[in-house]
C-alpha cells in the first residue's frame, strides 16, 4: 500500500469484516492488498446476505461512499446505510460547516450554533443552483 507523501509502499493486508448485529458474530470477511475499501461494500454485503439466508441492512463507515457500490446493493434488495463524508474544509479554518446550521421549515429562519437566527433576506441563482440568503 501506499505510504503517502513519497515515502513509497508497504507491504500491507487489508481486512474486511461483516458482522451480524445480534448475535455479534462475524458472517463474512475477505482480506486484501486493495489500499482502499471504496469497492468492498457489496462484495461483503452479498457475502453476508448468503451467509443469513436474506435481506439484511449494510452499515458501513465513511470510506465505503462509491455510488456503484450502494447501487450493487440496492439492486440485491440491500439496504446500505454509510456514514456522509464531510467535504468542506470550513471546520478546518475554524468556520462553521453547513451541517451546523439547522432550518426551521414551519418559520423560515435557519439556527446558527451561536444561537442566533438567520432570517430570509433574498434569492438568487449562481452556477445554475438556486441560493436563498
């Protein structure tokens, strides 16, 4: 695998694992040299749906997003539920991220988390997308 920032590669086994929730037992693994689990979420979800004999829900971590992987699943009559990457960098100069912010559909005004309202000013539309301030 790839050590990043040209330190060159290690000779690495990556670990995949599907557990079922009640029992708490493994029901299915695979061990690989793939540096990334972008393309593991329905090889195992499928292998788990095997090995229970039925549907089952697929839970996974953020590293698993690949959108062919949830069709797979979805397809297979899985339902997967992957945590959301955070994508903005806001959080890392010390600014609030837009799940920070909560809307109130019944009033309009959306909650900063410094509690403070922020109440509709106008709309516009940039790049195509409709944006409401």
């Amino acid at each position: 695998m790839k050590l990043g920032q040209g330190h060159g590669t290690a000779v690495c086994y990556n670990v995949q694992t599907a557990v079922d929730s009640q029992p708490q037992r493994m029901i299915a693994n695979d061990v690989t040299n793939a540096p990334g689990d972008r393309d593991c979420l329905s090889p195992l979800a499928l292998q788990a749906k095997d090995s229970l004999g039925g549907p089952c829900d697929a839970g996974a971590d953020v590293g698993y997003d690949h959108g062919e992987e949830v069709k797979t699943c979805l397809e297979a009559g899985l339902t997967p539920a992957i945590a959301r990457p955070v994508t903005s960098a806001n959080q890392k100069l010390g600014l609030f991220s837009k799940e920070a912010f909560t809307y109130e559909g019944a009033t309009d005004p959306s909650q900063c988390p410094a509690g403070a309202q922020l109440t509709f000013r106008f709309a516009t539309v940039a790049l195509g997308r409709p944006i409401r301030y």
